[in-house]
C-alpha cells in the first residue's frame, strides 16, 4: 500500500497542465449533468478534446475513440436539452423500461465486441478488454444522458469502477484521480435525479 501511494504522488507530480485542464472541466461537466445544466456539453466538450490527444498518445485508443463520440454526441445532446415545448424543455428526465434495458444492453454488447476485435487485431493497445469494456459502457451512459434516462448513471459507475485502476495502470495518475471523483459524482447523480422523478410523480 505504501508503494502504491508513493507511486501515486509520484505520477500526480508528473502531471501535465493539459491533463489538469481536461479533468477540472470533466468534472465540472459531471457537476452540470447532475444539476441538468446544459453546460454539461460545451463545458464536456473542451475535456473530451483534450483527452483525445491525451489517449492517442498513452496508447488508449478505444478510449480516444469514446472521447470522440462524446464529442459528437454533445453536439446531438446539447441541441436535444436546449429544445423547448411551451417554454420550457422538452426533455425531461425517465426510467428506461424493459425494451430500453434490452436496446441499452445490445447497445453495449456490440460495441464492446466491436471495439475489442479492433484493438486486439490492428493496434498494439496492452489492455484491449479493458479499454473496450470502459469504453463501450461509456458509449451507453452517453446514449442515454442525451435521452435523460435515469439509468445513464448506473452505466457511467460501471465505466468509472473500470476507469479508475485502467488509467493508473497507463500512468495517467490525475485521470484516475478524476475518475475516482466522477465515481462519486455519478453516485449521487443517480440519487438526485431519481429523487427529480419521484418528485415530479407525487
């Protein structure tokens, strides 16, 4: 244990000003998702761009290629939060249901696929089942934040549960760091918008 935080504090004074640039604006972006604030995506945006480049170069590329997804789907997702019906969004937080639940876990089942056969066959990334796990519960959590489903959160604590040692192991200690704080943010996230949905059903 002692070893490990050694090497901890040892990899946090490694850290780059990109790489902290990109986790403050991650984890404001994560803030701004639990309040339902439509900051969440340009704010998301500038963390996701940085970490682009940030992957490509420790060799994560699956989780580079989720940071351009999420990139895309900001864009999708800030135009779907910002539509409004008689003056106010249009968008409003729900459960998913069985057929949500079954798309959801299709969803995740091919990407995961998908993106390991990828980095298995034509890179010479060193965690290939990892980085595609991490990488394809994340597509999930973002399909869903752009559709305000309640369970966004449960996919988003399985990819930061993954995250967290994934990128300690890539010597991405601040990374790891943010993902342990997105872990806890996205636990009291699922909290705050169930509580939205009991309240807006009483």
């Amino acid at each position: 244990m002692h070893d490990f935080f050694q090497q901890f504090i040892l990899e946090i004074k490694n850290t780059t000003w990109l790489e902290l640039s990109a986790v403050v604006c991650g984890i404001a972006s994560v803030v701004f998702s639990r309040k339902e604030n439509i900051l969440v995506y340009p704010v998301g945006m500038v963390n996701t761009a940085i970490f682009i480049y940030l992957y490509l170069i420790h060799g994560l590329y699956a989780d580079a290629s989720v940071n351009f997804y999420y990139t895309v789907m900001s864009i999708i997702g800030w135009i779907m939060w910002a539509k409004k019906k008689d003056g106010s969004t249009a968008l409003v937080i729900t459960r998913s249901n069985g057929k949500d639940w079954g798309k959801g876990a299709l969803f995740f089942s091919s990407c995961w696929a998908i993106l390991f056969f990828i980095l298995k066959k034509f890179t010479d990334s060193t965690v290939p089942f990892a980085d595609a796990f991490t990488s394809a519960a994340a597509f999930t959590g973002m399909w869903l934040m752009n559709k305000k489903k309640l369970e966004n959160w449960i996919w988003w604590i399985i990819t930061d549960l993954v995250s967290v040692p994934l990128n300690f192991y890539k010597h991405l200690a601040f990374t790891s760091f943010q993902y342990f704080v997105f872990l806890i943010l996205a636990i009291m996230g699922y909290s705050s918008w169930k509580k939205k949905i009991k309240n807006a059903t009483s």
